[in-house]
C-alpha cells in the first residue's frame, strides 16, 4: 500500500510517500523536510509559540497538496518531544488533525523508540546478532534504543536535544569553551543516568539517525545537493566527528550557514547536535558510528502498512 508518514519534530516537519509491501520492504517515492522549530521556547515557557505553530501549519499545506497529488491509501502524522512536553500541545495535536485529515498521534518516548529502531533497522539481516544501540537526536530529546536480531531491548527517551540544549547552554555565537564543555557534561550525566553501565558495555556498534546525523555524513562527504544513497551507511569515526565539531564551533552561525553539505536551517543547532553524538559514542565507549537515513519514517511507515500501530 502507499502510505505518507509525516513526523512532526521539535526541530523539524517531514514527509515521507513510500510504498509498502509488509515482508518485502519499502520503496521511497518522496522524502522531503523543513526546518519548521516547533520546540522554540518550550524549554522555557513550557508551551508551543504562535510563529512555530504557524511555521509547521505551513509545511502541513505543502505536504498536503504532496499526499494528494500521490493517491495515498493512507496517512499519518506522529509528534514528538515538543508537543508530548507542551501544556498546549493536545490542542495542537487536535488542529493537525481537524485542519490537514492526518490521523494525529503524540507519541510516547517508548513508541517513538521503538519505532525508529524499526526504521533504522528495517534494511538489516534479521538474524544479525550485533548489538546495536540506535541514536535518534531531535530537537527536545534523543532516544536510544538498543537490539540485536531485529528484536527491540533496551530503550530510553532523555531530554536532551538540540533545540533544547542549544537554548541551555550555548548563548555566545561562535559557542565558548566553557559553554561547550557544560554542554558536554551535562550530556554525559543524562546519558550515564538514563542508560545501565550493563547496557552500554554490551553494545557493539552504533548507528545515528535524524538531521544532526545525516547533516554530518553530508558535510564530511560534502554533498551538494543531498544525496541519501551516499549517506546512507557512511562510517564517521569519532576522530571525525571531533575534527567537525572544532571546525563548526569556531565559526558564527552565519558563517556555518554556507558549510557545504549543511542545511542553512540547521546551522545554529548543529553544534550542540555534534556535541551531543560524540558525548554519545563516548558514554557507549564505542570509536564510531554509521549513518542512516531510515529512521521513524520508515518504522511508521512499515507500522502503519499492517494496521495495527503495534510497537512489538
């Protein structure tokens, strides 16, 4: 069947039209995203702005007129951390359905798991025994979810996303050191806090998805325009990923804008989403990670195809 999956981030508002066939995989038949920052202040107001609202309304006109135009058998849109956090963020919820004919959903932090790992997974041999942890960084926070053989174990959502902590921590344009480095530490006490010392010593490979992810393959490939086939299963070492962050802080968001392979939008909170992924790697003890570009949209995506929304 085809199906149109729309995620509705902390950072970002994406679509995917994809076709269907439960057992067979799935056939991307357009993918598209926009840098909307629903999650803009909610940190501090605990509440959803107008102008990100209005932003993601937009996108929604946009993807509508795209989910039509394809004939899909069906569609959704999932929302994340900035609505699940937000005291208005039912009655958002309830706008994206009555306005834009999305079957809504918020989904919790153990759904939202659960269905990245399907996603970040779905490619993979099912009787693979490495233990993966998948790292999904949004904008308000980043699961982790852990399994090996296509099975779901261990999963954490923590607060700690780019929106977020870029808001928390990083106020100086170019960041300073000491902004960088209670960043870090933050991060690595949320991370030894949310996942067991048992868990992380377990874990043999990483894989990373979502924006600050592929925004970085994109860099270190210097990709221009984007290119999903080259991103996707790119290595970056952790030696990389330290060599990027060093070059992407020392330089103003203005100048970060016209980084060859970064979205201008993701300029001012790719920083922090750098940080964030090393700190990662390093609370994991693990030298590096591989990118994918199959993430929630896929897992939603496969999920919805076989219409029970089951996260087993």
């Amino acid at each position: 069947m085809r199906v149109a999956v729309v995620d509705i981030g902390t950072n970002s508002t994406r679509l995917l039209i994809a076709d269907v066939e439960p057992g067979a995989g799935v056939t991307e038949r357009h993918r598209e995203s926009i840098v909307t920052r629903l999650g803009e202040g909610v940190d501090a107001t605990g509440r959803l702005g107008d102008d990100p609202q209005a932003r993601v309304f937009a996108a929604l006109e946009r993807y509508a007129a795209e989910i039509a135009a394809h004939e899909c058998d069906a569609s959704t849109a999932v929302m994340t951390s900035a609505v699940r956090d937000a005291a208005n963020g039912a009655a958002f919820a309830t706008t994206v359905r009555e306005r834009f004919g999305l079957e809504g959903r918020t989904l919790s932090g153990d759904e939202e798991a659960a269905f990245t790992y399907a996603g970040a997974t779905a490619a993979r041999p099912p009787d693979d025994p490495t233990e993966l942890v998948v790292i999904d960084i949004g904008g308000g926070s980043t699961e982790l979810v852990c399994g090996a053989r296509a099975s779901l174990g261990f999963h954490v959502s923590t607060q700690i996303g780019v929106v977020r902590h870029t808001e928390r921590h990083l106020p100086s344009d170019p960041p300073t050191a000491a902004e960088l480095g209670a960043l870090a530490a933050d991060v690595d006490a949320r991370v030894a806090a949310a996942v067991p010392a048992d868990v992380r010593s377990r874990v043999q490979a990483a894989v990373a998805v979502a924006g600050t992810a592929t925004s970085c393959a994109a860099i270190d490939l210097a990709l221009d325009p984007y290119d999903t086939t080259k991103v996707e299963g790119h290595v970056l070492s952790h030696g990389k990923l330290e060599a990027l962050l060093e070059r992407l802080a020392a330089i103003p968001v203005a100048e970060r804008r016209l980084v060859t392979g970064l979205h201008p939008d993701r300029a001012p909170t790719i920083v922090a989403g750098v940080v964030i992924l090393t700190r990662v790697l390093d609370g994991f003890g693990l030298g590096e990670l591989e990118i994918s570009d199959r993430d929630i949209l896929w897992g939603v995506a496969i999920d919805q195809a076989t219409g029970d929304w089951s996260i087993d």
